[in-house]
C-alpha cells in the first residue's frame, strides 16, 4: 500500500479552536490559569448520543477550549501549527474555517481577530509550503444580523491566494434558527466572490440538505452525509456539482453512525459526488485527515484508485488558485504512479 501521508490532497473542513493539538490546549489552560474539564484531557476521542443533550455536551466542551483562546499569540500559534500538522500528512492546501467573533474580545474586535489569523496563515504557508485560505463563519445560534456582518467582513478581505478569506460558511446546531434567514449573509458573500459553504445534512437528514440547497445556494456541503437517505436529493446535488466535506470521524463521535462501518462513505463514492475528506475538530474527535483516508481503505476497503480520487476530489472542490490545484492533481498521478510499500 502507498502511504497515505504522502498523498497530496486538500483539507476543506478544519475549525480553528478544533484544530488545536491536546498538548497545545493544555499549555493555553495553563497560561490562563484555566481548568479543562477531563472529557477534553483524554486521550479517547468523545462519544455522544446524536440528541440535543447530546450536542450540548459537545458545545460545552468546545466553549471550555475557545476560552483558552485569549491573544494573539495563542491565535498564531493555533493556525502554525495546524498547517504544520497537515503538511506532515501530505495537504497542500488548507481552508481553515473560523468565527471571529469568539476571539474578539480579547483583540480589539472581530477585524483585528481574523486579520491576526489572515496574516499568520500567510506565513505559515511560506513555512511549511501548504497554500491556506480562510473561511470565515457565521453560528447558527446568533442572530442572521450577526451573519451578515461577518459576511460583509469577509467580503472586504476576499481572494484566492494565501492568507485570504475564500469562503463563507455557517456551522453549529443544525437543529437551531430558520435557514432561510440566513440567505441574505450568503448572497453578499456569493456577490464577492465567495465560496459558500454551510454546514448541513448530518445531525439533519436529507430534507434539511435540501432547504439549506435552495436557501443558501452552496458550492460546498459541511457533512452532507445523510444525503443518501433520499436519491432525488443526491441526484439534485450532483446537477448543481455540490461537492461534500465528509469527516467520518466526527459523524461517530457525534453518534450520527454507531461505528465506522457505518458510515456511508462507499454509498457516498458511488454516487459521483465530489467529496472531500476532513478531520471537522480532531482535538475533540482525536482523529486527523489522514486518518479519514485510512478509515476509507481500512474500514471501507477503498484502493489506491479510490483513495487518489477522494484527493482529486478534494483538491478540485477547493478555492486554491489553479496553478495549485495543477500542482497538486499533478502530485496525485505521481502518487499513483509510485510501487506500492
């Protein structure tokens, strides 16, 4: 078998405050003079019930972690290092997604937050050689006002190159606010340029995957992977080409799947989707990216082949300028070209 850390591929669903690595959280606690629950000093990944108490749980302990999150180096050190750890496992690009608005206070505001993360991208990409964009996102438990502010901040600071803003998402909840309210944040992002890309179709089956579609317009899905729950809606998906970022490790921590064969990642291959591999908060699901490709050819029996299309898959899907998606596709055919171990 090839090794999997040497596959070029581009990771599209990676939230900043669940990026940190264990260890790194443990040093902002202590800096801060904070204490972490034990759920978040284990070494086991989490494991909840796919409820709202369930959901709860999570929140608690991803707010317990952005408080440890209080300047600007904690904030630099936190995008460092998580381009540093996708470049170990073969990422040439990384779409890092972030919600400013949690580290404001502590910043001088939300513009200050992701300018902090805009610049320390740029440089961590000339440092470790992985182009990086920035996805700014809006919380399904603020007020569709709150979005489109971020919206139009995100807008100001668009482009494609490293250390610009490339996309526009919304996360949390699904279960929260009415989707629709929304739309209006999406259209300004859309009439800059902008990727659009909620979260949808995970904690919610297809119906929602459906609403968020027409409502929100995305070129990319956060999750989607109850979409095969309803073929009209797969097959409205690959007419509009939304491609989805599909992070197995999280649908079981999150008790969406009772275990890893349980996750439709063939059924989703098989319908010619563009998906795209992503590690979601692996400080919490103790899972990275490449980890999701060794459960594909582990667990799912994916070859070679297979596994090189997911990175194609991702690489295409992802808003790096062309002469890296070249590159990269290029590293992908090299791969496959290579002798198995």
């Amino acid at each position: 078998m090839r090794p999997l850390s040497t596959l070029p591929k581009a990771h599209l669903h990676l939230h900043f405050t669940g990026s940190m690595r264990p260890g790194t959280l443990a040093d902002l606690a202590a800096k801060h003079r904070i204490r972490l629950p034990e759920a978040l000093l284990d070494t086991e990944p989490i494991q909840l019930p796919p409820t709202e108490r369930g959901w709860f749980r999570f929140q608690r302990l991803y707010d317990a972690a952005r408080a440890c999150v209080r300047d600007e180096l904690d904030m630099r050190r936190i995008v460092s290092e998580a381009v540093e750890d996708d470049a170990r496992e073969g990422s040439g690009r990384l779409e890092i997604q972030v919600d400013p608005t949690s580290y404001a206070p502590f910043v001088g505001g939300i513009t200050p937050a992701l300018e902090i993360v805009l610049d320390e991208a740029r440089a961590a990409s000339t440092r470790f050689g992985v182009s990086v964009g920035v996805v700014v996102a809006a919380s399904r438990t603020r007020h569709p006002l709150d979005a489109r502010t971020l919206a139009r901040l995100a807008a100001r600071y668009a482009g494609d190159g490293d250390g610009e803003v490339v996309g526009f998402g919304l996360s949390n909840d699904e279960r929260r606010g009415a989707t629709r309210e929304f739309a209006p944040a999406f259209s300004i992002a859309r009439k800059a340029g902008l990727l659009c890309v909620p979260h949808g179709g995970e904690l919610l089956g297809p119906d929602h995957i459906e609403v968020v579609t027409n409502e929100l317009v995305p070129a990319r899905l956060g999750h989607g992977v109850r979409v095969t729950e309803n073929p009209r809606i797969v097959d409205e998906l690959v007419r509009r080409d939304v491609a989805l970022e599909v992070n197995p490790g999280s649908n079981v921590s999150l008790g969406v799947y009772p275990d890893d064969q349980s996750v439709p990642l063939a059924a989703l291959y098989d319908t010619g989707l563009k998906i795209a591999l992503g590690a979601d908060d692996p400080l919490l699901f103790r899972s990275r990216v490449v980890d999701q490709y060794e459960t594909a050819r582990k667990v799912h029996g994916f070859s070679d082949e297979q596994l090189a299309r997911l990175a194609t898959d991702s690489i295409k899907a992802s808003a790096a300028p062309q002469q890296v998606k070249d590159r990269l596709l290029s590293g992908v055919r090299d791969w496959l070209a290579t002798d198995p171990e």
